[in-house]
C-alpha cells in the first residue's frame, strides 16, 4: 500500500488501520416485488436508488482505508490517492459507478428548513402499531411493515453505522419522512457527508467499503497482490433478514 502524504503512515496505522468496517449489505427490488412489499419498493424507486442498492462484489479493504488516509475534500469533489494514482470523485464518477445524480434536497443535522412540515416526533408516532405508546426513545421495534423496513435500510444501506441499530436518530427519522413523502434527496450529498465522518472519531466504523472499492476499480488501480473480499450471498437483504427483525409472514403477509 502506498501512502502519498507525509506523516500519513502514522496516521494510518495509529488510527485508520484499527478501524472496524461495516459488514455490507445490499438489496434486490425484484425481491420486495416478490415478497410483495410494492409500497417498500416503489418509494426505493423513486428515489432513483436501485443501482446504489445492489451493489456487491469484490472488496479491498486495506486499499479502502488507505483512501481515507489519504482523502480530501474541495467543493463537492472528494480527492485521494492510492497506490500513486491520483482519484477524483466528482460528479461524473458518482453518476457512471453509483447511478445517482448530485441533485435533490441537501439533507444536513439540526436543518429541516428544506422539509417543510417535517417533525420528528409526529413522524414516529404516524408510523407506530399504536400510536399511543408512550416512549421516551424512537425504537424501530413499535414501527408498522413499511416504515420498519425503511429504517432498516436507512440505517444498514443508506447511512450504515457500526452499532445502535435498535433507535432512530435524527437523521434517520429526516430520511424517511424524504422516502415516505416522496421529496427527492440529494443521495451523493448524504453519501459523501457519511463519509467525512469516518476520520473524526476513532470509534466510527468504516461504512461503504463497497462504494470506495468500485472507485478504486473505477480508476482501474492495481489489486493484483491486495487482500480481496467477496460480498456474499448472505450479505443480501432477504427473507432471513425480514424474520429477524420480527417481520415474520403470518397468513402469507407481514
């Protein structure tokens, strides 16, 4: 692995290498067709999401922390170099590698001035079984089939993060009021704002590693003699996954 800037060996080593990367997970909508979940798929559609979904294959983690020593930002681009090859993902790249556009509502913490009636505790009460529960956290357990499928890939697909998958934040609750109104988000903004993330605290996992890698494959740099990871089957979104947190079929509906 090469790492381009001075001093960036140290901070590798002394934080970026001991980072834990988010096992990924990805998504058929052909399957929520299947398991009849149209509303579930129809709002994914929408969003123009269906390629960033999907996405699976090789992985190459090394060569994936090595580009977040090394990354930058400058406007709405962000820069790195790996193995000597200089990479610039601007909106061309995020168009040809993830299929989405750098357009849409700019979604950013403590902002809702672009969502008009949006409130988070109204939200999460409209998507409970009983909209009486008494509740002093935004617990994805009390959710209704839709909007606890959303949470789940809002929080494992969209903005993964390594731990608390059981409550809602903020910023998960503004992502699907967007799914569940319709209002077309800015995916390339929340992507990349996810990303910027990674370096500030030690403790944040390391999330879209498949993302990085297709970048990586993208500026065709050589992994010839890196470590690779296959994205497995069991990695995808499925029946199992559903069952799991508690959407079990009962009378062939969930």
């Amino acid at each position: 692995m090469v790492l381009e800037k001075q001093g960036k060996h140290e901070e590798y080593y002394r934080e970026c290498s001991r980072k834990i990367i988010i096992s990924p997970k990805f998504l058929r909508l052909e399957w929520l067709k299947e398991e009849k979940l149209d509303e579930v798929r129809d709002l994914l559609k929408h969003q123009k999401l269906e390629k960033f979904l999907k996405m699976s294959g090789n992985t190459y983690p090394d060569l994936v922390k090595v580009f977040l020593t090394n990354m930058w930002y400058d406007d709405d681009t962000i820069y790195s170099q790996v193995k000597g090859v200089a990479m610039a993902i601007n909106d061309e790249v995020w168009l040809v590698v993830i299929g989405l556009r750098n357009d849409g509502v700019t979604i950013r913490r403590g902002d809702t001035t672009n969502l008009g009636e949006f409130n988070k505790v109204q939200l999460y009460k409209s998507c409970l079984r009983n909209e009486d529960t008494t509740t002093r956290t935004f617990s994805v357990g009390g959710l209704v089939v839709t909007p606890r499928i959303l949470a789940y890939i809002v929080i494992w697909l969209l903005t993964p993060r390594g731990f608390n998958h059981a409550v809602l934040i903020e910023e998960d609750l503004i992502l699907m009021y967007c799914l569940m109104s319709r209002t077309q988000v800015n995916w390339v903004n929340v992507i990349r704002e996810h990303i910027s993330k990674i370096n500030k605290k030690l403790e944040y996992h390391i999330p879209y590693v498949v993302v990085i890698s297709s970048f990586i494959e993208y500026y065709e740099i050589d992994v010839e003699e890196e470590v690779v990871e296959e994205v497995k089957a069991l990695n995808e979104i499925f029946t199992a996954a559903l069952n799991k947190i508690g959407l079990k079929k009962v009378n062939n509906r969930r």
